[in-house]
C-alpha cells in the first residue's frame, strides 16, 4: 500500500484553501496550507511534500518570490518538487513566462476544480 501524496497549498484566501482541501480529498491526497509565501518555505523545511500549489498573490512573501527560494534549495528533493502557480489576474504572466520563473504549470482562478484535479494529477502520476 503506498501512501498518500502530500499536496501544499500556499494560498491566502480561506474558501479557495477549504474546496481545495475538499476537492484533494476525493483522490485521498493529503493537504497541508499555508497563507504566504515565507509560511510554505517554513513548513517545506520541515516536512516533505509531492506538489506545491502556489498562489502568486499572498501577503508576506508573493508567489514569484517564494518559487525563486524554493528553486535555490539545497535540498535536491524539495528544489525539484512540481510547483503548479494559481492566479486570479489574467493580463499576470503567460504559462510561458510561469514556466521560465520555475513554476511547472499554471491554473487561472476563478478556480476549476475539475482542472485543479487534472493538473495534481498529471503532475503526481
């Protein structure tokens, strides 16, 4: 029996941090949260996670600075884990130039969460 994939989700907003929780639960991942971008790099270095979820809007510490740092890892593991970046502001950045900051993939809020699944997925398969 292997065990479940740990998702976490750095996100600010409580509602979107809950049906997410929820819709991660259907394909027993397990989920842990964090409400900005310096809290993820502070739950990364002590616990280990298959994916991040990454809102580029957070308090603290946003989005695009949090992926620079968990790029910079020491950690081989944690440096090369999937990144998936959430945004609410389409004219932000293409999945292109995402994809050139670090993050793996791109999911534009409001959230589908149909598709929020579909990209966990393919990312932890």
């Amino acid at each position: 029996m292997s065990k479940n994939k740990k998702v976490l989700v750095g996100e600010d907003s409580s509602i979107i941090i809950n049906l997410t929780k929820n819709v991660l639960a259907f394909e027993n991942y397990e989920m842990k949260s964090a409400r900005n971008g310096q809290l993820v790099l502070d739950l990364l270095e002590k616990e280990d996670f298959d994916l991040i979820l990454l809102d580029i809007t957070m308090p603290v510490m946003d989005g695009v600075q949090c992926i620079k740092k968990i790029r910079a890892l020491d950690d081989i593991q944690k440096k090369s884990l999937p990144v998936i970046a959430i945004s609410g502001n389409v004219n932000n950045l293409s999945p292109e130039q995402f994809r050139k900051l670090g993050f793996d993939d791109f999911i534009q809020k409001p959230l589908d969460y149909d598709q929020v699944l579909a990209t966990v997925k393919k990312h932890l398969s």
